[in-house]
C-alpha cells in the first residue's frame, strides 16, 4: 500500500466505512490502495480516522469508542464522521458478526452476508425494538431504510460477477496476503476443519474458553462445499443492543424473519444515514462463539467491499446526493441531532478555513525546527533589542537582518517557539510565515497574507467558536462553498481589520527578500502601514528576517519607520563554532576524514576564520571535504584554497558536475522548475521520462543516491520528509544568474530559463500521462468465460415484426442456435501505487503549460489531455459540475480564466458549445468567468472572452463586468469594454452602485475620467445611504478623484443633513488636501458654519499655509468679514494671523473696524488697528463677539 503525499480536504472524501472493532479497521486499511496523510480534526468530533483510497473512491474508515458497541454508539459516530466530511454518499458497515445457519441457508464461518431488502424490510430489522403485548408477546415495529440505489445497483452487478466467478473473493483476500505477508498474516483462514456447528440443544461449558472439550457427537453434519473460498448470501441482517448467544433464540429470530446474521450496530446507521452493511461470519450466535475466526471473518467482510467499491463508478459517486441524517426518522436524540447540526456548522467553517490558504505553517515550522542545533540562536532571544521587543513591548517593529545562509530562519523558529511557549497561557495568537520554503510557484504577496488571515481566523474560531463578526461576512464571501475569487485588495482588507480586532498577536515573517519586488513592497507596505497605526502598534508586535536589501535594493531600516535592527553579522559566531563542532561529530560517526587530531582543530579554526558568519558556507565546505578528501594532504590543500564566497562555491560544485548523460541537469531542472519539492521517489520517475517512451518502464529510474548524488552537494535529500531540495534557495539563483550569461561563459550548459524550463517540465507531464498505461479504461478483461447462445439470422429477421422480410427465405431453416465462449468484462481498478509520479503530474501539467504553443512537439497530446474525459485516471486539476463532455469543459472553462491558462482557454474557446456554459458561475466560483478576469486585471484573458462572453450579463449581486474592472481600477479593461458597441456602462447593480460609483469610492481617476467621457452620470445614489460619488471620493480622501469631479458639475453641497457637510469633512480629518480642494472649488460656506470656518482657517494657520488660508477666507466673505476673522486669531501665539491682519488692514484702508473687546490675553488683536492709525471709535464696546 503506497503513502499519498498529496494534500488533501475533508471534502475529497466520499465513502464512509464503520468499523465496531480495531481488528475489523486493520482489516478495512490492509485494503487500501493508498494510505492518505491524516486531516486535522474538527471541533467536538470525537472520532479518529484512518483515510485513503481504494480503486477511484476516497475512503474515510472510522472505528467505535473502545468497548462501547450498539445502535446508539454506532449512529453517534457516524453523525461525527458526516459533519466532519460532507462530501460522504454513502456509509459501509463493514465487520464480523454471528451466523443464522439453517437447511434453506447454508451458511459457514468466513461467509460474507450483505443486507439486501427483502418483499417487506429494507436489509436490516432491529429486532429488540418494538412493544411489549399481552400473553408475553412482543411486536417489533418500525422499517429501517433500504441501502441507497446506487450500492443496490453494485450489490447485482457484483452478484453477478461472483455467479460467473465464485472464488474471485477468494482470490482478492489470497493476493493481499501474498503481496503484503507481514501485515495481513494475522488475517489467514483457520481452515474448515476447524468450522464446526453444534446442535441447538447442545450448550457450551462455560469454564472452557474453545470447544476443545465439547461432544464431537453433537456436531451438525453438514455436506463438503466444492470450493474452498467463502459464500456470499444476501438477505437480512439483524441488529440490536444485545450480543446474541444462545441458537434457540437464534433459529426462533431467524424462522419468523429469515434472518441470515446477527450483529449490534447496523441499526443505528440504516435507519439514520444511506447505508449498506457487510458482515463476515465468525461464529453461529450461540454458547459456543469464540474468537478464533473473527480476523478472517473480518478480511472476507473488507474484501467483499473493496469488490463493490470496484463496482461503483466514479460518476456514479458524483451523481448521488451527500449523505444527511434524516432528523425525522432518527432513532438518536434529540441532543445528538443538534449536536450534529453543530458538527455541520464545524464542519463548514472547517472548509472555510481550508480554502483561505493551503499553506501548512505548523508543518513547515516543525520540520525547519528541527534542523535547529541545541543552543543556538540563544544570542538573538538574549539581546536588548529581542527584549525591548519580545518582553518589554517597547518596539512593534524588529528587523533581523543577515547575510545569504546566516542563519535567519534558525532564529525566526527560535523566536516562533519562544512567542508559542509565551502566550499559550495568554490567549493571543503567534502568526508566521517562511518565505524561503516550498511553496516556489505560489509565493507571492496574496499568499501571505492568505495564511495570516487564515491562522488568526483558525485561533479564533478554536479559542472562541467563531471568527471575528467584522470580517465574517467578506470571509464566507470569499472562501464559502460558493465564493467570489478574493485578489490582493481583497486580502489586505480583511487582514487590516483582523489585526485591529484581534490584538496582542505576534507576527515572524522569514525570508520577504525571496518575493518577486513588487510583491516585496506590498508586503512591507502593509506593515509599514499597520504599525505605523497607534492602535496596532501598541498592542502586535511584528518580526520581519530577511538580506540586508530586499529586491529592488530596497533598506526595511528606512522603509518602515522606527524599525528596529538586529544584524546578525557579529554576533553568529558562537553559533557557527557549535556548529562546526556538531557537523564534524556527526560526519566523523560515518566516515572518519582523519587520524590527526590537530588537523582536525585546524578544519575547525579556519572554517570558523572564514565563515563570514554564514552557515551554508560551512555547511557546503564540509561536505565537499567529505566527499572530496582521500588523504590528509588532500585536506590540507582544501584548507589553503577555500572558496571566498558562496558563488565561487557554487561554482565548484558546478565544476565537479558530469553533465555529459543529461541526468544531473534533468536534476536541476525538476528541482529547480517543480512546483513544489518532488518526492525522492517522485523525483527518479520524472528524470526517467523520455519524450519518446510510449509505455512507461520503471527498469529506467536511476538510483536513489545516484539521484541525489549527481549534482555535487547542489541538492540534499531532506530526511524529514524525504523531498529533494536546494541545499540553499540561493543555489537556483545562482543557477538563474549563470543563464543570463553568454552561452560559453556558462558553468551549466543546457539550463533553462523559468519560462522554458516551467514550460519543459509540462510537456514531460504530458508525456507521461500519455503513456499507453494511462488511457481510459472502461473494464478490464477477467480470465473467467461464460457462453452466450447466439440466434440464427432468421430469428433475428422474424422477431422483427411488420417487416414482412423473414417470408424472402424459401426454406426456413432450423430453429437451432450456436453459441459463443466470451471472456467476463470487470471494472477497471486503476493501480496507481506503481506510478508514484502519477498524483504530480495530474495536479501540476496543466500549471506548467501556460506558454505551450503550436510548434510544441506535445501539443496535440496536450489538447487530448485536455479535451477528452478520463474518468478511469481523473488526469484534470479542475471539477466538473457533472459527467457530460459540457460539464467537462465548463469545468476547463473555468479554470483557465483563473489560472490565467491563455492556451487552454484558446481551446475550449474554439467549440461549439461554449456559448452553453460562458456565461454562468463558473464551477466552485460564485461569478462567470468574464466577471473573474475583470475582477483580477486580466487583460488578455479579457480580449479572448470578448468574441463570445456577454458583456452585459450580471452577476449575483447585479454587477457587470465592468463594475468589477472599474472598482478595481483596472484602466486597460475598463477602455476594452468601452469600446465595445453595445455596452451598458450606467447599470445599477442591487444596492445601487454604477461602476462611476464604484470607480470614485476607490479613487480611481483614470477609469473614472473614461467613464465620464462614455456619458456615465456623476450624480448616482446608492442604495443604502444616498451617497453619491463625490461624497465617496471625499470621505475616502480621494482628492484627485473629488477634483475631476468637481471640475465635471458634481453637486458638492448636498441636501441631505444626515451626511457630514465637506467643511465638517475636512475638519474633522484636519485634511489640507481636502481644504484645498473646497477652497479651489469655491465651496459655499452657510452662516450656521462660521464657527468650523474659523476652524478650518486655523488649521491652516498653524499649518502655515497662508495662501490657502487666504483662499478659504476670501470663500467666506458673505459669512464673515476678513478683518474680522482674523481679528478673532491674531493671539500673542498666532503670529501668521496678525501677519495677516496687518496685511489686511494696509490693502483694504479700514479706518472703522469693529473689532472684539480685549478678553481673555488677546491683547495683540486690538494693538494692531491702533498702530495702523485706525480710528478706534468704531470699537465693539458691547463686549460683542465678531460671530454676532
């Protein structure tokens, strides 16, 4: 049985399979095909699961609470099992249970009984339920439910497979423990002679534990059965409470109901879920049970469902309904079925936070954790800084800053288990990401952010129960069952709010240097942003570790203002001797390099001398030492020409290469373009591939430490996980520097560029998934024949009535048919463990081939791969909505707008039946597809879903096309549909909003400067607050954007009094910008605002701007007059005021000037007229404010 690395959901999963004993789940997992990675439980499900796969079905096996059995416990646990995977159809009941043998049923130890209805029960009785009536009798009451349709349909198809073939059960349990001995010993066959069955009066001596000393005479005589394999009898199965021993209760039960099997769980599930229940027989119910037949009564039961998992096709799976538990009818209580709804509550917020991001931050932690030497990185958690920081909460924001292969990842898990050991008690959440890890093709700003947005929700909700209520509607918007595809606005949306509510959080972020530049500002904008907020700052913490400069040669010292810096280049060295020390311990238990013990110490000290403070160098001296010294001159050679840096010692690693037989740079290319790190096994399937090979031959894998080995100490084998990778990410940039180089200059002849080489490594895919072992397989031939009477032709001519035809042959010939000998046609079961780069290939050739094209020597395997169903393989990445060939490319359709797949999309866009499914939501998707690509700015996707897409169609919240493109300022798109005759550019979406709405609340200037060109109105309303888009465009401080506006004829003086006037705007926000803007509009002052005018004047006093002051006092004449304004400023403190009175005063000749008394210090105010030579008669002797 081969482990899946694959990742995958607990929605993947499809058949349940219950188990009431261990032995009985040790037999179903010895049936597995492949063995799945374990999922993380969901909330308040007791259960444990054993997961994988068996032929194309995903299978989740679960086993009852030790020593609890019965309906009860049974319906429990699967109530759990369907709130925790909600994609399951079905539920398999499989195990042991007690045999009703009688002369109408033959029925033997290692017998399979599978629940069939009958006239009147559906499969299963319960028989101790029902009431109690006069006379001692008992009525049972009540039907359990029939097995769902599509297990019935298998159970006949496979009925008559075992007609034709009645030891092919047999042969199923023989092969499992032929090829798997060491684990499926424990399940062998007893042998008959050991199947005995005792009289009905004959009872058991209880003090003996096997029948051993039971009367041989009182045995049942029963006929040799011909073959030697077990029965399989469909019928009735009955279930109850009680564990049935005693064969005249037995024989009673099974007269009056015709009962086949005994067993204690069945009823709990066939009346509760859509169940089948298989049971092998390992005893006969009465005094003489035992447990010597229960492990190959165990495997008969799991082998028989592996058979009808054969049966049932995979559309089959997907045409029938999920599972529910029928509340109705159910026979658990009251308390369980809301216990259960509260499970399907977990279980979707459980898929919610799945689909936020499928970056594994606990798994990536641990396993760069334990690459983490014992008492290193002490120095970092011990310096003042750390404290400042860590401890004292003094500082947000910390920088470590390093050199290539120092350290920092080393210190970011330090500091990660140092911040998780410190709030654990707290309740507050550690946040983290690595860069530097895995996840190559993926690694962009969205990514990030995704996974902190998903780690905080996941604290929360395991904390509290639930996500915060400020982002809970735009979280089930964006990643819910039916979500709208989240860009990087999106994101940071959410997380700017996440931070806020939820405090006291620690952010590690390793590694920002590895992002692309663009990305690398986004991000360290968001926290220059965020910690830059009192709010955040005060309470979250941020550690940022990356190079010195970040691409674009950008310092986070002078990026994010008040960072703090702790560099790592004299302070490591304590760390790297321990290391050295460490490394050469270890090496030495393998290979001894030495016998001199100073020559050693001298490895040590000029290692130490010539680190530069970087691990890697070491790390990569050692092992070329290692790998390269035969004799102590050898050594001491290596130590007098040690390389300087770590490009020189890429370099020489390079030297030391063979690239003459393409294995080692077929090496580098996989490791370097794979979109995640390949498996070692993986890894040797891939390099094997040839673009001529037709059928795949695994004699041409090379060797494992040929593999690892052919790239000189380039690439290591991870022993955690067993995935081959850079020694160093710095490794694959080295190798992309020397690409760019003159081809005779390069060190590695024949290595590609991203491009090239991504595009390669897709049309190896293609190649391997073309081989002839993976076409489509309908059914498989078995070595079983049957004979089929075939009829003469003048049979065949007279049954075919009205035609008169039969009445041509003058003689009709003899009613005698001949007959035919066909081999039995049985369903394919794909065995996919032998192909272990098979799961790579299906989930990654279609993301490699985004810039295949026609010349291509793969591109009409490409468009079969593409095109046509395989449902024996299941070869898409992407989900149909169903099985037909549109389904199929809906799904395709889909897919290729949002993995932006311009050849794919070419593709589907060229058939006929296109117009059927582009315009609906895409598959998993709440919008179409034309509404993903303007949403995310994909032009050219745009221009292609123009020939046939309606521009005009809307989505579920009314909008077009365009309003998605016009709220996210995509410029380029919005002018594409602008162009197009028959656009609709003025539509109301439901609340109201036009895309000139949408574009003015963004601050989009260009897009919005288009729009008012096309004739779009400036004067729309939404909805829910009236607002219209100048109103947006101030509020949100887009002043550019409220400028165009103005400049159009937008109303800036608004009627409506619930909404905050552009003064009390500006005011508030103390916005110059937005002064400026109102004073350059000529904005109309009431006198009921002459108070927050004067406020406003001030603002820009203090702000010493006198020429906009004096603008805003010239718009406010007809409120109040100048000198009287100013008058009411000039204090002792506010020298432009006086300035300006002074000013005032000479330009304007007063000579009468009501001025106010002399109160409260302003003493200066009324000094200046008088200096002037004004005639202070005019004097406000009323004490009278200039307001009056």
């Amino acid at each position: 049985m081969a482990t899946s690395i694959k990742r995958y959901r607990h929605q993947d999963y499809t058949v349940a399979w219950v188990c009431a004993l261990p032995l009985e789940m040790a037999a179903a997992v010895v049936m597995l095909d492949e063995r799945h990675r374990d999922l993380p439980a969901i909330q308040n499900d007791d259960n444990s699961y054993i997961l994988g796969r068996i032929h194309a079905h995903n299978v989740v096996i679960a086993c009852l609470p030790s020593g609890i059995y019965g309906t009860t416990s049974a319906t429990t646990a699967a109530a759990h099992m369907k709130y925790s995977f909600r994609s399951i159809r079905f539920f398999l009941m499989v195990g042991i249970g007690g045999g009703a043998p009688s002369k109408k049923n033959d029925i033997r130890l290692g017998d399979v009984v599978v629940s069939k209805p009958t006239m009147n029960l559906g499969g299963v009785i319960q028989y101790d339920f029902g009431k109690a009536l006069s006379g001692g009798r008992f009525e049972r009451v009540g039907i359990l439910n029939k097995p769902p349709p599509v297990l019935l349909s298998a159970i006949s198809k496979l009925q008559a497979t075992y007609m034709l073939n009645p030891g092919k059960l047999a042969s199923t349990i023989s092969e499992m423990t032929t090829t798997r001995p060491d684990e499926t010993n424990i399940f062998a066959c007893p042998g008959e002679d050991q199947d005995v069955l005792f009289d009905q009066e004959y009872v058991h001596a209880d003090s003996e534990e096997t029948c051993s000393s039971c009367d041989t005479r009182k045995l049942v005589q029963r006929p040799p059965r011909n073959n030697h394999g077990p029965v399989i009898h469909y019928g009735l199965i009955a279930s109850g409470n009680q564990v049935i021993k005693d064969s005249r209760v037995r024989d009673k039960l099974a007269q009056e109901y015709d009962i086949l099997c005994f067993e204690m769980e069945a009823a709990g599930l066939m009346d509760n879920f859509p169940c089948l229940v298989i049971r092998g027989i390992c005893d006969y119910s009465d005094s003489h049970k035992n447990k010597q037949w229960q492990n190959y009564a165990a495997a008969t039961a799991a082998g028989y469902a592996k058979e009808l998992l054969s049966t049932v096709h995979e559309h089959q799976i997907t045409d029938t309904p999920p599972a529910e538990l029928d509340c109705e009818h159910a026979t658990v209580s009251a308390d369980d079925i809301i216990k259960g709804k509260m499970l399907s509550r977990y279980a979707a917020d459980e898929d919610l936070l799945e689909r936020m991001s499928n970056y594994e931050h606990k798994k990536v932690h641990w396993k760069l954790s334990q690459k983490r030497l014992h008492n290193t990185t002490r120095w970092f958690l011990d310096h003042p800084s750390f404290k400042e920081w860590f401890i004292e909460k003094k500082i947000s924001s910390l920088w470590c800053s390093g050199k290539i292969g120092s350290g920092k990842t080393m210190i970011a898990t330090a500091v990660v288990d140092a911040a998780r050991s410190q709030v654990s008690t707290l309740k507050s959440p550690v946040v983290f990401f690595y860069c530097d890890y895995e996840y190559n093709d993926e690694l962009n700003a969205s990514f990030v952010i995704s996974s902190f947005i998903k780690q905080i929700c996941a604290f929360q909700y395991q904390n509290f129960g639930f996500f915060p209520e400020d982002v809970a509607p735009d979280l089930r918007r964006f990643f819910g069952s039916e979500r709208t595809l989240p860009d990087f606005d999106d994101l940071e949306s959410i997380f700017s709010r996440l931070c806020r509510v939820v405090p006291n959080t620690v952010y590690i972020i390793d590694g920002i240097d590895a992002l692309q530049k663009s990305h690398a500002i986004h991000l360290l904008r968001i926290v220059q942003q965020l910690f830059d907020s009192p709010d955040i700052s005060q309470k979250s913490r941020v550690l940022l570790l990356s190079r010195d400069q970040v691409p674009g040669y950008i310092n986070v010292g002078t990026f994010i203002r008040g960072i703090r810096q702790i560099p790592i280049s004299t302070n490591a060295m304590q760390d790297i001797e321990n290391f050295i020390e460490t490394s050469i311990a270890e090496k030495m238990m393998y290979r001894k390099l030495t016998d001199d013990v100073s020559l050693l110490k001298r490895v040590e000290e000029t290692l130490l001398t010539e680190s530069s403070n970087m691990f890697l160098w070491v790390y990569l001296q050692l092992e070329i030492l290692w790998e390269t010294c035969r004799t102590d001159a050898d050594i001491r050679h290596a130590l007098t020409a040690l390389p300087k840096n770590i490009e020189e010692t890429y370099k020489r690693c390079v030297c030391r290469i063979d690239f003459q037989d393409g294995w080692a740079l077929k090496v580098l290319k996989w490791v370097s373009f794979a979109k995640r790190s390949l498996h070692i096994e993986e890894l040797r399937e891939a390099v094997a591939i040839r673009s001529t090979d037709t059928k795949w031959d695994a004699d041409k894998k090379p060797q494992r430490d040929f593999t690892v080995g052919c790239c000189a100490n380039l690439i290591v084998l991870d022993p955690i996980d067993n995935c081959v990778r850079f020694a160093h990410s710095s490794v694959k940039q080295y190798l992309e520097e020397d690409g760019k180089k003159p081809f005779k200059e390069r060190s590695v002849p024949g290595y590609s560029t991203e491009e090239s080489g991504d595009l390669e490594c897709g049309e190896y895919c293609i190649t391997y998934l073309s081989l002839s072992d993976f076409s489509l397989q309908l059914s498989k031939i078995s070595p079983t024949k049957t004979t089929v009477a075939i009829p003469s032709p003048y049979q065949v001519i007279q049954s075919m009535s009205g035609t008169g035809l039969h009445r041509l042959f003058l003689r009709k010939p003899q009613n005698k048919n001949s007959s035919i000998s066909v081999p039995v046609p049985t369903p394919a079961a794909p065995n996919r463990a032998q192909y272990r780069f098979l799961d790579y290939a299906i989930s990654n050739w279609a993301l490699h081939t985004k810039n295949i094209h026609h010349e291509s020597s793969r591109w009409e395997n490409f468009m079969q791969l593409a095109m046509n169903i395989n449902a024996t393989w299941n070869v898409h990445p992407w989900v149909s909505g169903g099985r037909s060939k549109a389904s199929h490319l809906h799904g395709l359709f889909g897919w290729a707008v949002k993995e932006r797949h311009r050849p794919l999309l070419s593709l589907v866009s060229e058939v006929s039946v296109v117009h059927l499914f582009c315009d609906l939501p895409v598959v998993d998707e709440g919008l179409p597809a034309i509404h993903i690509a303007s949403k995310l700015g994909y032009t050219d996707i745009i221009q292609i879903l123009l020939t046939f897409c309606d521009i005009n169609n809307v989505d579920q919240d009314g909008c077009t096309p365009l309003h998605h493109a016009a709220s996210k300022g995509h410029t380029d798109i919005v002018r594409l549909f602008l162009q197009e005759k028959h656009i609709k550019f003025d539509v109301n979406s439901t609340s109201h909003c036009t895309p000139l709405w949408l574009a003015a609340s963004h601050g989009h200037h260009d897009v919005l400067s288009l729009l008012i060109e096309k004739g779009a109105s400036i004067e729309s309303e939404d909805s829910l607050h009236g607002r219209t888009p100048l109103w947006l465009a101030l509020e949100n401080e887009h002043y550019l954007t409220a400028n165009l506006l103005l400049e159009r004829g937008a109303q800036i003086d608004w009627l409506d009094t619930s909404r905050p006037s552009p003064g009390t705007m500006a005011f508030a926000k103390r916005s110059l910008s937005l002064i400026h803007v109102l004073a350059d509009n000529d904005v109309v002052y009431t006198s009921g605002e002459a108070a927050l005018l004067l406020e406003l004047i001030q603002v820009c006093i203090e702000s010493r701007l006198q020429a906009l002051a004096k603008l805003v006092i010239r718009q406010s004449i007809h409120v109040v007059s100048n000198h009287k304004i100013l008058a009411s400023l000039a204090t002792p403190s506010n020298h432009l005021a006086v300035e300006m009175l002074h000013e005032e005063i000479r330009n304007h000749n007063l000579h009468q000037l009501p001025l106010v008394m002399p109160k409260e210090g302003h003493t200066t105010a009324v000094g200046v007229p008088l200096e002037e030579g004004v005639d202070s008669s005019g004097l406000d002797t009323a004490n009278a404010t200039l307001l009056h």
